[in-house]
C-alpha cells in the first residue's frame, strides 16, 4: 500500500461559474501488473465489500476495503472489454454488464450481454444475450430486463418469466422508482402525436429531425402496466435512467446523435427530472468523457460524482448537488509509460467510482489501482 499527499493548486470552475478545490489526499491498492486494468466497481448494500471486475482473464474480486483484503474471487464476465459490475438491493447477486472499448456507435439503440452472478459462490445463474438493459427491484425479488419493446420481470430465485410490459418504440434505458410502484422507460417519438402537434405540422424539418434524433421518457405502473404520463421534453439517444435513493430525482444520462451534434465533440448530458411529478428540471451535468461516464450520489444525497475528461485522461468530478458547483476534482492523469516508484502505470479511460459509507471518502479505479481518495481531510 503506498501513500501520497498532494497539494495542487485551486483553479476557476469552467461550470456554473464556482470555484473548485484540487487538493487530493489520497493512498491506492494495487492489483497485479500494469495489464490488470479495473473496470468496474460497486459497493455492497452493506457498505462492506467492494465488487470490482477486470478486462478478460482477470478474476471478479470481492474485497474487504476497510481491511484491504481480497475477499473472494471469481471466473466470471469473461468479455475481452471487461465488464460494469452492480449488486442487487440486498447483495445477494452482482449483475455484469459487457463493456466494450469503443462505444462510440451512438447511432443506434445498445445490445450488450449482462450475466447474473449468485454473490456468495461465484455461480453464473443466467446469460442475458443482446438486451437494452437489466436492473432489479427495489425489494430484489425481480430481476427486470428491457429487450425491443419487451420488458420482463424474472422471479430472482426460480428465474421464471413473469409479468411483462410492451413500451412501443422503446429504445436503451428504465429505472424503478425506490418505492417499487413505477418505471420509466425512454422510447421514440410517436410519429402520429407529432405530426398532430401544430409546431410540427407547420415546421417539417423540426419534425425530421426530433424523429430522427430525439427520444422520450414515459412513466408506467407497474401494477397495472399502465402509462402515467410522458416527461414534457425530448431528449437525445438516453443511455441510462436512474432514480436518486429517495425517488425525489429521476436522472437521465444522455449523448447527442453525432450527425445531430453540431461541434461534433463527444459530450455526455446528465439531466434531472422531478421523481415524483415527472417535470423536467434545469439542473443538468455535462461530461467530456470518451466513454459512457459513471455517475453517483453520495449516500446522503449532498454531493454528486460525475466521470469526466481532463484533456487525454479521466477526472472525477464532484459538485455540491443542490447548487450545482463543482467542489473537487481528481485528475487521474497516470500516462501509460509514466513511472510511479519505479513501476509502470497502465492506464484505461472507462474509470468508475462509489462514494464510501461516510461520504467523505471515494474510491475510484486507476489502470491497475483503487485509489481512495479523501475529499475532506481537514475534517479529521
């Protein structure tokens, strides 16, 4: 285990006009050589345990991170990209998810593979091949997966299909609300409502366009598997839906079609949308990250993380969530040749994070590393 202690200097916030703080206390573990790239990571419900998954040939690591211990490990997700990794609500399962080296085809709705893990023993109980996305109810008794216009409750312990859901024309993205009642699922636009709307009967280009590059968001109940309502906005090609811990924020991550981004720069957009009346929020987050940026709430709901791009290498990027100005950032700017105590560093741009249990601490993956970074060492 090695340690560090830097101090950088502050500089002028490029968002909401705030100033931000680069001082970076921080150690890391290191997990086998400069090749043994870590790509996803996720902490227990129990705030215990890490689960943190590598590129191909490389085992699943559960490890201890108060200890620094290596728990378990386990011969799974062996996709030459490597794999995102996610408990279920109560840690009984990890969820992998196939990463790929380049995501860069936005241009059409995603396919990946996802395989559901028993968490004790390592066991694979299910391959979902060529599905939009999977997640699990709040009280983990379903897993649910969105493939076409399909989405399908699975009973958790005997993996029998249950309950479905048709959305027409869905497209990438769903989330739960933490209450289990409802679920939102992002779609295209229906053609027929458009050309019913006066701004585009009169303003064809605009209908093309929207179309062509834009997506909706529409909330159903799950009980009846009726649609509550459709979010008054249009979105870009939504990637991710998720719901903040207490339902109040439905985020969406979203990436403009490249032919409908007019710098032609890779941006991500998180926007915010009220959980609970649906209503677009001006609250929004931008990332330059070269891949699908991770993103998280602290565990109290004060602070939010966001993966971004510092010219070639990754930052973590934390903001006060209810002002939206940046507070920190963490620079993980280790070149792939750079020596560091005489060892060479590798490195891989699809950084991921969690904020530990106390909300002061973040560990985040670096090439071979988990670096734990303290946000707030003054407070000890």
């Amino acid at each position: 285990m090695k340690k560090a202690l830097f101090f950088l200097s502050c500089l002028a916030c490029i968002n909401f006009g705030y100033s931000q703080s680069l001082n970076a206390e921080f150690d890391y573990d290191k997990f086998g050589d400069n090749q043994h790239l870590l790509v996803g990571l996720d902490l227990s419900p129990n705030g215990q345990h890490l689960a943190i998954s590598s590129l191909r040939g490389r085992p699943l690591i559960v490890y201890d991170w108060s200890k620094r211990e290596t728990i378990k490990e386990f011969s799974v997700g062996d996709w030459y990209g490597g794999s995102s990794v996610k408990y279920s609500p109560k840690g009984k399962y990890l969820l992998l998810q196939k990463l790929f080296y380049n995501d860069w085809a936005i241009n059409k709705d995603k396919e990946v593979d996802f395989e559901l893990i028993d968490a004790a023993s390592g066991k694979l109980l299910k391959l979902f091949n060529n599905y939009h996305a999977i997640a699990f109810t709040p009280d983990a008794k379903y897993v649910v997966s969105l493939t076409g216009e399909e989405i399908t409750f699975w009973n958790s312990n005997t993996l029998k299909k249950g309950k479905v859901i048709m959305v027409t024309k869905a497209s990438n993205g769903f989330a739960i609300s933490p209450d289990g009642k409802y679920i939102a699922v992002s779609h295209h636009p229906d053609e027929g409502k458009l050309k019913r709307n006066p701004k585009y009967k009169k303003d064809k280009k605009a209908l093309k366009h929207t179309l062509k590059y834009k997506q909706q968001i529409s909330v159903y109940n799950i009980e009846t598997s009726k649609k509550e309502y459709t979010v008054n906005g249009f979105y870009d090609i939504v990637y991710r839906l998720e719901y903040s811990e207490d339902g109040k924020t439905l985020f969406c991550l979203q990436i403009p079609h490249i032919k409908a981004n007019e710098n032609r720069k890779r941006q991500t957009f998180i926007s915010t949308i009220n959980g609970v009346t649906g209503e677009p929020a001006r609250k929004g987050f931008v990332s330059q990250a070269t891949y699908e940026p991770d993103f998280k709430l602290s565990h109290d709901g004060k602070l939010f993380g966001l993966i971004s791009q510092g010219g070639m290498y990754p930052e973590l990027h934390i903001y006060d969530f209810e002002t939206g100005s940046m507070l920190y950032r963490f620079e993980l700017a280790s070149r792939m040749f750079e020596k560091v105590d005489g060892e060479l560093v590798g490195t891989d741009s699809r950084a991921t994070f969690v904020f530990l249990p106390d909300n002061k601490k973040i560990v985040i993956t670096q090439g071979n590393r988990l670096v734990f970074w303290d946000i707030e060492p003054d407070s000890k």
